[in-house]
C-alpha cells in the first residue's frame, strides 16, 4: 500500500541554523501539508499547498518557514533559523483531494534544537 | 475557531473489555471527523471517518464511531478490546467546504491490560 514517507525520522541541530525537512507523498495526491506537535500539545496545522502554491497557512508559519516542491516527488519544510521552540513531531501529510478527503500521514521527523 | 476536545489522555481497558473514546467538536456547523491512530514510531493511521450519511460509521480493526450532531460528538468504539489497540487515538475534523485545515484533539493513549 502506498504510504508518504519522511527523513530524517530524527534530526538535532543548533538554534539558528537552517534545517530542511522531507517528504515523499503519495504519489497520485495531489495536496500536500505539514503538521507539528510540540512535546505534550496537540498536532498543529502549519501550512498546505496546492499545485506549486501555498493553499493555506497557519499563525505558525512564519517568513522562518517556507516549503517547496523542488521536484515531482518531494516535499520540503525549510526552518531558516531554527529556535528553540521549534523542537517538535514535524508531519507530513498527502491527499487527493479536500473536502472530507482522508489525509495520510508520514512517520514524522522528530527536530531538537539546542 | 474550530476546537477538539478529547476527554481522558490515558484510558486503560482490559482485554475483552468496551473501548470507548470520546472526541467533541466545537462548531454548529457539522465538520468532517476522523479518528487516526498511531503506534509507536508509525505515521497516523486512519481508522474511520463520517462526511455525509448514515451516522454509525464502521472503520477498521472492529472500531467504529458515531457522529451525534445534538451532542457536538463523534465518540470511538470497540466492544472487545485486544492487546494491539494499544496505541494513541486521535480525533481530527476538518470544516465543511472545500477546507483541508486537520483541527487535531489532544489524543488518548489507551492501554489494553492481559
């Protein structure tokens, strides 16, 4: 069964450095996301996007973040300068389409900043 | 703003024994609900989900859910509880429309006692 998958599944690095993150969806979606969970908090919505633009973003996502889709497989969450409070669960998600569409979700990539 | 609430972060059942797991949404407008679940190191895994229709929906692994809209609920089931349930339970919904913004509960871990 096709899944999305994501790497690093760990990465630490020192605050204020930049970290990309990875993503392979599935591959007929054709909607792609990004969530977040801070260690004891709910997951967060961080920003989806739609033929090559960003369909919708959250509070969260700053001009610190930005994601791209540098090819016709990959997904990339780029944190320019990482902080602290950046420690998270980073997902990744795919869809085909909205509407009550099921979003499936990558393993994570847990990101520690130091 | 949409909000998710999960009662009850830990639940501990034995074998055999009703899982009940109780998600509400905050909207007058009916979202879309899902329940995902996660075991450990593993992406969310969808279980079920209701976007229009007869208002017991069954997913997999003998779970099902019923969305209740007078209770602003989507509550989670299982009549007999196995030792692989164990893991963590996630309500999502998302709003009607074509929106595609997860609005997550905080999740519940659910232990499954021999």
């Amino acid at each position: 069964e096709p899944e999305v998958t994501q790497t690093p599944s760990h990465q630490v690095t020192q605050m204020g450095q930049e970290v990309i993150l990875r993503c392979v969806p599935i591959s007929n979606h054709l909607y792609f996301y990004w969530y977040r969970q801070i260690l004891g908090q709910k997951v967060e919505f961080l920003v989806s996007f739609y033929n090559n633009e960003i369909s919708e973003k959250s509070e969260i996502f700053d001009d610190q973040f930005s994601v791209e889709r540098p090819d016709g497989s990959n997904f990339t969450l780029k944190i320019r300068s990482t902080k602290l409070e950046d420690s998270a669960m980073y997902f990744c998600a795919s869809s085909t389409g909205l509407g009550g569409e099921t979003q499936y979700f990558g393993p994570g990539t847990r990101l520690l900043v130091l | 703003a949409q909000s998710v609430t999960q009662l009850g972060s830990h639940v501990s059942v034995s074998e055999g024994a009703l899982v009940l797991l109780r998600c509400n949404y905050s909207s007058s407008v009916p979202p879309y609900l899902f329940w995902y679940v996660q075991y450990p190191n593993q992406g969310l895994q969808l279980l079920l989900k209701y976007t229009t229709g007869a208002t017991l929906v069954k997913g997999i692994n003998g779970f099902e859910a019923e969305f209740k809209k007078s209770e602003t609920s989507f509550h989670l089931t299982k009549p007999s509880a196995h030792m692989s349930d164990a893991a963590e339970y996630f309500c999502a919904v998302s709003d009607r429309g074509n929106f595609n913004k997860f609005y997550f509960g905080s999740g519940t871990k659910l232990n499954v006692k021999p």
